[in-house]
C-alpha cells in the first residue's frame, strides 16, 4: 500500500533518468503531502519520440477503457505479483509505465488499543529523492471528451524494515533500473522486486499526516 508520498526536490533532482524535460505551465509547489486525487509529478517517456517530460498526473487510474462518466473506482495501487494479467493494469504495465519521483511517503502501523493509526516516515537513508514505479493511462470522459492522465503506484511485498509497519511497500526502483522501467520492454518482472532495507531509513511522525490539508516541512518531525 501507499496512499501518500512527498514531493519537494528542485525538479532537476528528480532527474533520475537522461533526457528529462523541465515540468511544463501547469507546475505546482512543493508538498509535504500527496493525496489520491491529488496531482503527482510524473516522468513518462514518448516511445515514439523519445520524450520524457515531467508532467502532472491525477493520482488514481482509470483505465483507457472505462466507460463509467465519473471514472470508475480509480485504483491508486497495482500489485506486482498481478499487474501484468489483471485488465485494469494490463495494457498500462505492457506499454504506459511510467516514474512518480519522490523524497518519502508515509505508511501507517495499526496500534493495539489506539484509535487511530500511528504514521511513519519512510526515505532514503541518505534523504535523497528516489524513484517510484507506476503506470499511467489516457482516459476521454464520455461526456464532456476532456482527456485525462491518470497514474497508479506498483506495490511490492516489504522489505524487513517497511515490514514492521505493513506488508507492502511501493516499488522503488535503482537508478540503474530506471530507463528499463520506462523502456519498450513489455514485462520486465525481474525488477518487480523489494528495494534493500539497508539503504532506507523510517521513523514515527505526527497524525497530522492523517488530513491532506496539513501541508508543510513538520510533517516529517520525528514524533514522540
């Protein structure tokens, strides 16, 4: 699972790939605190030009084919161990795979008699942005013939450290893997796989994180 991630780095950091197109008109600040439904920065290649801009993307997919006027029930995961067989993630998987570059996302621990979930903070040991993999699609709106991009995260099984708060964590790619993800490749499972629990780091963080509202570098305190 992961329902909320931080995007803040100057867009060249993100640059995880070469050839990377600066983002366009419609940039928006940084953020603390990245929701479904929210726009997520996104790199995506052309495979016909060799593009790969960074761009905006709504975060839950609809599927090319969707014919439901308000989209569907727009998954915001895919699970690996599925996404190249299940309909609704298939053709993206083959064909429109795509990398939400971020400095962290939040996962949620169920606490034994709490009410509410404790959040944790999960980076790179060294704080640097990292890539995430995902898959994206074009959506017409039956109605209104708007086109909408739409994007959806992978999610693996945890490493040892993502594991002591929940069973799955999102894929987070090498640098090295990163131009195969986005390449013509139809099904490069073999990088479907847990990123190294040595090279991250994770730590308690406020509830606050709980509303999308709360937007700011607090977020990321270390927690009592």
């Amino acid at each position: 699972m992961c329902g909320r991630v931080v995007q803040t780095s100057d867009p060249l950091r993100f640059a995880f790939v070469d050839g990377l197109d600066g983002p366009d008109s419609r940039a928006k600040p940084p953020s603390y605190n990245v929701a479904p439904s929210q726009l997520l920065y996104v790199i995506r290649e052309n495979h016909e030009t060799g593009e790969r801009p960074l761009e905006l993307l709504r975060w839950g997919l609809i599927p090319h084919g969707c014919e439901d006027p308000e989209g569907g029930r727009k998954p915001i995961n895919a699970r690996a161990e599925s996404v190249a067989r299940l309909p609704t993630f298939r053709a993206a998987y083959a064909k429109r795979r795509c990398i939400v570059p971020v400095d962290c996302f939040f996962e949620w621990r169920a606490v034994k008699g709490a009410w509410a979930k404790q959040p944790f903070a999960v980076a790179m040991e060294d704080r640097a942005p990292f890539a995430i993999g995902g898959l994206w699609e074009n959506w017409r709106h039956p109605e209104s013939g708007e086109w909408i991009r739409t994007v959806a995260i992978v999610t693996v099984p945890s490493n040892e450290l993502v594991a002591q708060i929940h069973d799955r964590m999102p894929l987070i790619l090498p640098k090295a893997a990163c131009e195969r993800w986005l390449g013509g490749e139809p099904d490069p499972h073999d990088l479907l796989v847990p990123f190294p629990a040595e090279l991250m780091a994770m730590w308690p963080v406020s509830t606050r994180v709980n509303k999308p509202e709360n937007d700011d570098a607090s977020l990321l305190d270390p927690a009592a």
